[in-house]
C-alpha cells in the first residue's frame, strides 16, 4: 500500500511561470516531509522539507506547502527555470532515525 | 566535498549469480540506508544501518543480505539473483544528529541488470 502518492507522472511548465507539484500521504504518523530532486545518473538530492507542525516552509524560489487536515502537501517552484527538470521525490518520515518513505515521483519539464 | 561513493556503477549478471555493492558514506556519517529503485518505481527502502548495527528492515529478500563494517562502508550482498532485481540501488548516509528531519545523501548508484 502506497503511503506517499505523486499521482502526476510528469509536468510540462513554461519557463518562468510557476511548478506545482502535488504529494497525497496516508500515514497520518509521518513527522516531516520533504522533497528530493533527481537528475538522470544522478542520486536524489535534497531540496526542502516541513515539519508536520508547520504549514509552509520557503526556501528562495522553492515553497512547500503542508495541509494536515487533507493530507496533501505541495512544493511550488517559482520562477521555473530549464535547469529545474527533473524528477521529484515526495518523501516522509514518520520519527527520528527512521527511513524515508517515497513517492513514484513526478516528471517536471521546464520549457524555454 | 566528498559524496556517498557506491561501486560499481554498473552491474550485469545472469540469473542465480552472487552481487556485491558497495557504499562509502560521507565521513563522519554514521548511517547508511539501501534502497532499490527499480523502473518507474519509487525508491522502496532495504535495510538501514547505524554505528555497524542494523537499525531497520524493509522489503529486502531472504536472498539478499547487508553490513556495515568497522569504517562504516556497507555492503550489499544479493544471491540467487532473479530478473526482478533488476533495477537502481541507491546508498544514503546521514549523521544521526540530522536524521530528525529526514535529510539524506544519496550516492549516484549502482545499475544491476540480471539477464
């Protein structure tokens, strides 16, 4: 059972307008969230992350977004940039020490 | 700055054969995570260890088994292999004082392809 849902595969974003990529979770357990950015040949790297106390979380052109109550949670990218295609990674952990748990990822294509 | 090192990059090996992959954590790192990745999948955790002990199981097959050595390299070793294995394998270290907010360093990865 999937507990980290990215339900787009891919997204085709103009350059300069605004990424939006969505995560859904199921363990209402999970402690912190965050996001990793994967180049091809390259291992995930990561970007930013919430607290599961927190609602927003801004990293320059990066924001995540946590909605508890929907179990839904969003990292904005704004302004996209070509270097910013990638595959994204939609993690969680549920305590200290514990592994991260992935989503599928989603495809994110910035269009000059 | 040195990274999380995993060798070899790629593997090639026929079924039933014997797999070893290596990772070298960042210095000073004290625990490593495997996860497998295979295509267009999402990366599923193995096997996490801390201070040479195992800290946490996964999806890992009987088949498959793990250490970490006194200078905190980690091995994967994986047996009988099936078609189904192949796929991405990722290492990732972290500093324990750090895991709270989940950051891990990702290697680049080692291809195993069974044929």
């Amino acid at each position: 059972d999937q507990q980290v849902k990215q339900n787009s595969p891919s997204l085709s974003v103009q350059e300069g307008r605004i990424s939006i990529l969505n995560c859904d979770y199921t363990n209402s357990m999970f402690d912190y969230f965050l996001w990793y950015k994967k180049y091809p040949a390259e291992g995930p790297t990561f970007l930013i992350s919430i607290s599961s106390i927190k609602d927003k979380n801004e990293d320059g052109r990066f924001t995540v977004f946590l909605n508890k109550s929907a179990k839904h949670l969003s990292l904005h990218i704004v302004p996209s940039q070509p270097g910013d295609s990638a595959v994204y990674f939609c993690a969680a952990i549920v305590a200290r020490n514990t592994p991260l748990v992935f989503g599928k990822g989603t495809r994110l294509s910035v269009i000059a | 700055a040195a990274g999380v090192i995993q060798s070899p990059r790629h593997l090639i090996k026929e079924k039933r054969e014997t797999a070893t992959l290596k990772c070298y954590p960042i210095p000073r790192h004290d625990t490593v995570y495997w996860y497998q990745q295979g295509p267009g999948q999402d990366p599923q955790f193995l096997i996490s260890f801390y201070e040479k002990m195992q800290s946490d199981k996964g999806s890992i097959p009987d088949r498959f088994s793990a250490q970490q050595f006194s200078d905190y390299h980690s091995e994967l070793n994986m047996s009988s292999l099936e078609l189904g294995d192949s796929a991405l394998y990722f290492c990732a270290s972290s500093l324990l004082a750090g895991v709270n907010t989940g950051e891990l360093f990702f290697g680049e990865g080692s291809r195993l392809t069974v044929l």
